[in-house]
C-alpha cells in the first residue's frame, strides 16, 4: 500500500513570505476593487456637493469626519498605488522592465511610492 503525505492542517499565510511582486499584484487588486467599491459613495458626494450652497457645506461636513477622512485618505493609496502599479504593468507588457531582478525592483518601488504619496499629501494638507 501506498502511504499518503502528511498534509499540513493549518496553513499560516501570515508566515508565508511572499515576494514584491506579489505583493504588489495582492495590492494592486485590493486597491482596484476598493476603487470600484467606493464609486457610489463618491458620485454620492460629488452630486451633493453640486446641488447647492447648504448641500456643499453638508458635504464638507461628511468629509470632516475622522472615519470618513481616513476612508478617503485609504482611498488616496488606492488611487496612487493602482496608477503607479498600472504604469509598472505597462512596462512590463512592453518589455521594459524584464528579469527579475528588475522586476522585484520595480515592485518594491511600485508598493514605497504608492505609500508614500498618501503620507506627503496627508503631511502638505496638515500643514
């Protein structure tokens, strides 16, 4: 008789280490559904905003909130790591960026920067 492998049970993925591509791809979809999830709320404001003065200033008002404020910020990483991400891709399809050692590069780049676009904004606005 053949024995069977002992399959593990559990399967920590947080003791998995994934390489920058990877994650870089991960955050690329998470950031690509949150876009496409936050559509409704923003066109929400956005018609709110141009309805009138006192609908403007309600707007505002939602805006300020703290968890509302921080929603848009998540969303400012979303929109900067989907377009720097995309602009990797690209360059990948042409064939610009090939091997890995350029790509895990350009995927290590593509997640710092898509950070740290969210962080000097959030710095210049609080200034």
């Amino acid at each position: 008789m053949r024995q069977q492998k002992a399959r593990p049970v559990f399967l920590n993925l947080l003791q998995i280490k994934l390489p920058p591509t990877a994650i870089a791809s991960i955050l690329h979809r998470v950031a690509g559904v949150l876009l496409i999830v936050s559509l409704p709320f923003l066109v929400y404001l956005f018609d709110l905003s141009l309805r009138d003065n006192d609908s403007f200033i309600f707007a505002i008002q939602i805006t300020n909130t703290p968890w509302v404020s921080l929603y848009l910020y998540l969303l400012l990483w979303a929109i900067s790591h989907h377009f720097i991400a995309g602009i990797r891709y690209f360059l990948v399809d042409l064939e610009i960026v090939s091997g890995k050692c350029s790509t895990r590069l350009s995927a290590a780049i593509v997640v710092a920067v898509g950070l740290l676009i969210p962080i000097v904004i959030f710095m210049v606005s609080n200034l």
